[in-house]
C-alpha cells in the first residue's frame, strides 16, 4: 500500500480491508490531467514554498542577523511548544474529531508534575504521573464523545473543568523552582566549544513526537485505520472494525501530547502554571490549518504541521528582529489562519471539480 504522506485516505473500505471492488478511477499516471497535478501540488506542498518564500525574504530584510545558525535555533525552539500542541490537534482533526481542551490538559498535567516534585518525589514519577494525566483526559473526552456527544460542546466542557482542576491542585499559585526538568526544557546539547552553543531539548523532543507520529500514521495498521475513520467512519464500521475503539484513541495521543507540551513548558520556564492559555488551541489550529489538514477529518500530514508551527514562528523572529510591535506577530497568525481556511476551500473544491470532469470525460470516451 502507498500512502507518501498521509496525505489522504480516499477508499477507506480499502484501507480497512473490505472486499469491496474498485469503481473506476477517472485519473491515474499519464490520464491526470496536468491543471489536477498541480492544484493537488499547491494543496500538499504549497506550505514548504511558502516557508522557503518567508526564509527569503526575511534573509534579506533582517539582514545580517535572521540568516545565522544562533537565530535559526532560536526559531526552532521557539516553534517546538506549538508543533507539539499542533500535533496534538493534528491528530485530533485527521480522526475526525477536534479537542479543544488541550491547554487545560496540559495545565492540568503540568500541576500534577509540580506537586509530585515539590513534595520530594522523583523526577520520573512526575513526569509520568503528568503524561499519564493526559491519558486519562483523553480516554474521557472520548468515551464521553462516542455516546453521540458533540466533541467541541464536549472538549470545551472539559477544558473548563481542566483549569478549575489546575487552579485547585497549585491552590491558587505556581510552582517555581523545578529545576529537576531543566534538561528537557533550557539545557542545550551537542555544544562544540565557543562555536556552537548547542540545540535545545525541546527540539530534539519535538523530532521524536513527529519521527514516530509520522511513522504510526502512515506505516501501521492502526495509524492507517486512524486516518480512515476520520475521512469515513461509517465506511470503515461496514468493513468490520470499531471505528469508536479508534476514535477514543485520537483523543487520547491528543491528550497525551498536550500533556508532553504542558510538560516541556514547565521545564522551559522551570514553574508549572495552572493558568490554561488560550493562545495555546489559537497557534495550534493556524499551525494545523496552514498545514491544509482538512477539517473534515481523514486528510492531512505530520510533517506540514511541524513546518506550519515553523511558520509562525520564523514570522514572530523576523518581525522582532526589525524591532516591530510583537502584537503584528498575533495579527499575522489570525490573518494566516482565516486565509489558510479559504485557499484550502477554493483549492479542494477545484481539484473536487477537475475531477469530476475528468471522470465524466472517461466515461464518455469508454461510450
């Protein structure tokens, strides 16, 4: 089976493993016509242009310090908190569900790590009692959405209860000094010297979460399933599987990655907060929504969400580098994401019409 990228389930009765027989396919290989091959191309890669248009064009107007080693790092570790709750979300979407909790989950899991680790237990124990937290979280957005709920009423309910939970749990306050989690949030590795100040922990967390997220969605039977009760849940229930059993599990890696966010938060500021930023579900969806992951559920790609999350942040490091108001930085996010929704509606429904129209020409031809 090849699937590039996760980019699409489009039988997903095939995916699933029925015996359904395949209709007629109206473009494939020398037939796709080329105004297709390139709508297609603008909806799948057209974020990696646009990241390398904004490189450039920052390379010369910020220049000589955007385009450096230091500053590219900068820009890295400043994307790595959004692309882990923009996985988060991602995978929410791709099953087909949105979760709108996951700044409480992630404050929720951040107050639990504090506890433990101000009350003297091991480092270890409080990290796994807070990802641990996001399991839970999700099990519950999901097994409560699965009974007909509506999952935004449902993640939104959740998410109230998350922050009154967080509040209760730091009792009003914060917990400084957790220094124990410095060396998943400000250490540096691979430092060479004077020459090379080394990379942040949360980058090389951020490229395990989306090495192996990327692997499940697209190299594993269940990661494959995932995606394809997104794009039809009841197409994939006639073929014998439980799609609720896979819906469940999309609020739960959800969960558990805005509990990993909340987690390398805590250790960049050294303070879990239980304060549930609604910034958090804002950069996440520009970031999911930039990556053209449809909404709709069953579409979308680990890797362009990771270079979404990018996005922002190398518009926020250029903007600071010339010294402009960091509130432009939230006007440019608000724009990106509304025009994001729209080029991937017109993108969508022209490719949707190209192909119909190459189906009837098919069948026409066959006449």
């Amino acid at each position: 089976m090849t699937n590039p990228a996760s980019d699409t389930v489009s039988d997903t009765a095939t995916v699933a493993g029925a015996g359904n027989s395949p209709g007629p396919a109206p473009a494939h290989g020398q037939d796709m016509p080329r105004s297709i091959s390139v709508l297609v191309f603008l909806r799948d890669r057209g974020i990696f242009v646009l990241w390398g248009l904004l490189i450039a064009v920052f390379a010369f107007w910020c220049s000589p310090y955007f385009f450096k080693v230091d500053n590219a790092l900068l820009i890295a570790n400043a994307a790595a908190l959004t692309a882990l709750f923009a996985a988060g979300v991602g995978i929410g979407i791709m099953t087909g569900v949105l979760d709108l909790s996951l700044p409480g989950t992630a404050a929720v899991a951040s107050c639990v790590c504090g506890w433990l680790l101000t009350n003297g237990y091991a480092t270890w124990i409080g990290l796994a009692a807070g990802l641990a937290t996001g399991v839970l979280v999700g099990i519950a957005n999901g097994l409560i959405t699965i009974r007909g709920f509506n999952p935004i009423i449902v993640t939104i309910g959740s998410l109230s209860v998350l922050s009154g939970l967080a509040a209760v749990i730091a009792g009003g306050y914060t917990f400084p000094g957790l220094t124990q989690l410095e060396f998943m949030g400000t250490h540096r590795y691979l430092k060479v010297g004077d020459s090379f100040s080394g990379i942040p922990a949360p980058v090389f967390i951020v490229a395990a979460v989306f090495f192996v997220g990327t692997v499940f969605l697209t190299r594993t039977r269940d990661g494959i399933r995932l995606m394809a009760v997104g794009g039809n849940a009841e197409a994939v229930r006639r073929a014998g599987i439980h799609a609720d059993r896979y819906k469940v599990l999309g609020f739960v890696i959800s969960g558990l990655l805005a509990a990993l966010g909340g987690l390398v938060s805590t250790a960049v500021v050294t303070e879990a907060n239980p304060n549930a930023s609604p910034q958090i579900i804002f950069n996440a969806l520009t970031a999911v929504a930039l990556a053209g992951v449809a909404l709709t559920g069953g579409r979308g790609s680990l890797p362009r969400v990771l270079v979404g999350a990018l996005i922002l942040a190398t518009i926020s490091n250029g903007l600071t580098i010339r010294g402009i108001q960091p509130y432009w930085a939230t006007v440019c996010t608000g724009a990106l994401l509304l025009g994001s929704l729209l080029i991937e509606r017109i993108l969508q429904t022209a490719v949707s019409e190209r192909l119909m129209t190459a189906n009837l020409s098919v069948h026409e031809k066959k006449v």
